[in-house]
C-alpha cells in the first residue's frame, strides 16, 4: 500500500486529465472579418430610416428570449443575430433629430477609437501610447477651455462620477484644515454644500455617498433665469457662519453651473468664486454640459471668474461627441485626489510594477504603472479613455469645436426668433447656449387676447411633445420652468444641422393647430 501511494504521488497528471486539450470556445482572431459584417448594418442603422424599435418589438424580443444557453451558437452565428434583430432595433439618442439628452450617437472617430481602446489597451496602465495620450488630453482639454494652468485632471464615466470626484476632494480638503483626515478617520461633524434647484441632481447623490448626506446641500435661491443669486449665497453664508451655527459645521463646498441642463444658463462664476474665496470654502464648476460654451465669443465673457475655480468638470461625451462613458474632472492639487481616494496598494498590482512612471530603468511598457489614476478616482479597472479624446481634438482641431459649440449655440437662437415672430409660439426663456426654451399657445393663449389657462397650456404642449416623440423626426425634451412646461431642444450632436432646428419649429407648429382644433 505504501508502494502504491507514492507511485501515485509521483505519478505527473497530464494534460487531457485537466480537460486542456479543450479549445476556447470563444472567437478571439477574424476582427476584421466581424467588424466587416457589422460596418454595413451600423451604417444602415445610422441613415435612421428604420422603424422605431418598438414597432416590431414582438418579432425581435421573441428571437432574443431565451434562457442562458448550455451550448454558444458560435461566432458567425451571433454576428447574424446582432445584424437582424439588436442593430436594428437600436436607441433613437444617435438621430439626429433627438435633442433630449445632452448625450448623443458618437462620431465615427470616436467609435473606432473607442473600437481601439478595447482591443489595444483594455486597461489605463502601463507605458503605452494609449496611457501617454491619457495625460495629454487631459492638458488638451484644460488648455482649450481656458482652466487655471496648474489643474490637473482624471478621466471617469461621465458627470455623475466627475461631481463625486471633486466632492470628494472638497471634502479632504475641508477637512484637513480642520485637523482631519476624513478618508482615513471619517468625520462627524455636519456639511453643507451650497447649490441652487438648477444644480444637476448627482450632487445630491454625490453628497449621499460621501457621508455627508443628501440634507447638506444647501438650496441657494436664484434669479428668474435661474442662475444662482450672489446676494442669496453671501446671506446664507453669513447665517452659517454665526458662532452658534458654525459650532459643528464644515462648509465643504459652493456649487456653480457652467451650463445647466434644463436651460442652459450660467451662473455668475466671477461673483461666486470672489464669494467662495472670502469665506474660504471649496469653489466647484460644473461644466459637464456646458464648459465647452466658452469657445463661443459671444458667450464667453460669461466664463470669467472660472479662474477661481478649485474643481471643474466637463463630459466628453456631450459636446465633443465621444461615445458614452468619458467625463472628466479637473482640481488644483491633484494629490487631494490621491489622498482622498487611493485605495491602497496590492501585491498583485502595484507590487508587480517599479511604480516609477518616469524611471529609467523600465525595460518594457509594463514595467512601471505609470500615473496611478485609479488612486484619483473611484475606479480600478477603467478604459484608456483619452485616446478619445485625443482623436476627436486631432480629428477637427479646436477650431472645429469652435464652429461646432457657435453652430449649435446659433440653432438655439434661431429657434428663439421664429418662436418671437410666430403669432402661435412663445419663448419661454431666451438662450444661453444650446438650449431653447418655447411653447405653443395658438391663436387663444398668452399672445392672443382671450388667453387660456396655465395648465390647460401645459397640458397642451405635453401632447405636443408625446407627438413629437412618436413621430420620430424631431425628439426634444420638456422643462419646467416655474409654472410653464416648455419644449426644450438641446444641441450637441454633430450630425445635427440646421434643418432640424426649423424643422422642429415647423412640426411643433403643425401638431399644435392639429392638438388645439375644436374636435
């Protein structure tokens, strides 16, 4: 028995024993191949002469329903399904009559590069060009938008991410003036984060997830634009700075719209900033939207007092037409970033590395870790992201970007003189940058002498807006903005032209009479 076991001890297991003479079932070769069957169905798709995806929806989502396979149909296979029955059946966001969202269908430059990033560099470490064009762009994006020359910046998913990035880092830096280290020690004390209504929401959500809870942002009241009254900030300010109030109190940071989403507006940054400067709290820009307003030199001077600030953000995938998933955030220090959001290192990681980005003792380009961004953000694994916008800026240049932001900018205020000069329409509030705000009221409402009411108004644009949807040419959104509920385009998408902007004045003019006609 002895003479047995050890025979099996040293008995070596072959390879057929641990099923390794089993192919991988998955393709990883015939790229071109794949993506030349794709190329013909993605461009068909983008002439947007298809139905909508829910007019077929049967037919697709019966071919599609199933549970998780045993055994894979095989690449050609899948490849066949993807161009019958998903394709075709895609989001209306890349049309360019859809101004809903400030997000849009990709350009082709950034599909590719996006295609290149996933297959060349799944990861942002290493010393590779992808990783080199990360940093790059970075300064590409801050030089283009004018921002304070120390700032440095890191790439994250989009806006949402880039507001808990810059609240995060106001929070260290609050914090470590008060002897605390709040992502070593955690805090008690209670926050307040200045905003106003027209701060994007993820603020609020920002706050949550850091701690310091949804209660701490602090509404600031504003004018009938509505951007942020200064006059309101400073009263609020001083009410929270009394003894009695401040005992307990972390002012952590003040909260300003380069460019809100619902319409637009710009909130006066130089008076803010010189606010934020005298009370010694954290000035925070969001740009996700509309930083890339300030390559129009009719709206530029608006931009003044962006110097100030300590953190911006800006997202890539609006206005500079990146595919979903890119934002960016910028801060003074960038080792805030660090100390606020390093993880830590791991053996199997940072260990494996020089974790010198500059040495020059680095044999291969995975010898050093190069910029530790995932010690700047909240995620790890992340795409190479700059390589993006390093194509699209190289692609039109920023004198392309100026054309694109004063095209858009332009179709915002076409569609304000047509509503103005049009008996049955009415502008709502005059643009700042890409977004208009109007309504119909027909011959009966606010222009005409009888009037109807608000609501009825309201009710009207609402079916009016339903239609729009429906008929799928031009797909705006709505706003509210106090009492009245207005149509609102937004333009960012580069395929965009100027036929859209009067086209959907046109249509909204046509279901407006249609809607309103006595039945």
């Amino acid at each position: 028995m002895a003479k047995q076991k050890q025979n099996n001890e040293s008995t070596p297991l072959r390879a057929k024993d641990e099923g390794s003479l089993t192919p991988e079932p998955a393709e990883c070769g015939r790229l071109s191949e794949g993506l030349q069957a794709l190329a013909s169905q993605l461009e068909q798709y983008l002439t947007f002469e298809q139905q909508d995806a829910l007019a077929n929806r049967s037919e697709w989502q019966k071919a599609l329903q199933s549970s998780v396979p045993a055994q894979g149909i095989g690449f050609d296979k899948v490849i066949d399904e993807l161009a019958k029955y998903v394709i075709p059946n895609g989001s209306q966001i890349p049309n360019p009559g859809f101004t809903s969202f400030i997000t849009t269908g990709a350009s082709t430059m950034g599909t590719l590069t996006s295609l290149a990033c996933s297959v060349a560099s799944p990861q942002r470490v290493g010393l590779t060009a992808f990783t080199f064009l990360e940093e790059l762009s970075l300064q590409w994006l801050a030089s283009m938008f004018e921002l304070p020359a120390q700032m440095r910046g890191v790439y994250s998913s989009g806006g949402s991410v880039a507001n808990l990035v810059s609240l995060g880092v106001a929070r260290q830096s609050t914090f470590e003036a008060l002897g605390i280290d709040p992502a070593e020690e955690g805090f008690t004390q209670r926050c307040r984060i200045y905003a106003s209504d027209s701060s994007h929401r993820s603020i609020h959500r920002a706050a949550a997830i850091l701690g310091m809870g949804r209660n701490s942002v602090v509404s600031i009241r504003t004018d009938s634009m509505g951007r942020m009254s200064p006059d309101a900030l400073r009263k609020q300010l001083t009410l929270d700075s009394i003894p009695d109030s401040k005992q307990d109190l972390a002012q952590v940071a003040i909260i300003a719209n380069a460019g809100s989403t619902s319409t637009g507006v710009i909130d006066p940054l130089l008076e803010i900033g010189e606010i934020a400067r005298e009370f010694g709290i954290w000035f925070h820009v969001d740009g996700a939207y509309g930083l890339p307003g300030i390559l129009d030199p009719r709206v530029k001077p608006l931009y003044r007092g962006l110097e100030l600030a300590d953190s911006v953000i800006v997202d890539p995938h609006k206005w500079l037409g990146a595919p979903v998933g890119i934002g960016a955030t910028f801060v003074r220090d960038r080792e805030l970033m660090s100390r606020a959001f390093a993880q830590g290192a791991s053996d199997y990681f940072e260990g494996s590395f020089i974790n010198d980005q500059f040495s020059e003792t680095a044999q291969t380009s995975m010898d050093s870790l190069g910029v530790p961004y995932s010690d700047f953000s909240v995620e790890l694994s992340a795409p190479a992201r700059g390589a993006v916008v390093w194509a699209l800026l190289r692609e039109i240049g920023t004198e392309g970007m100026v054309e694109r932001v004063c095209r858009h900018n332009s179709m915002a205020r076409r569609i304000a003189e047509l509503a103005k000069a049009h008996p049955n329409l009415e502008l709502v509030q005059e643009p700042t940058l890409s977004i208009c705000c109007f309504r119909y009221v027909g011959a009966e409402g606010s222009k005409g002498a009888k009037g109807i009411k608000a609501s009825d108004l309201n009710e009207l644009n609402q079916r009016i807006h339903r239609r729009l949807i429906k008929n799928g040419r031009n797909m705006p959104s709505t706003a509210q903005i106090g009492e009245v509920l207005a149509i609102r385009p937004c333009f960012v998408g580069a395929r965009t032209t100027w036929q859209h902007a009067e086209d959907l004045v046109e249509e909204v003019i046509e279901l407006g009479a249609q809607l309103s006609a006595p039945q």
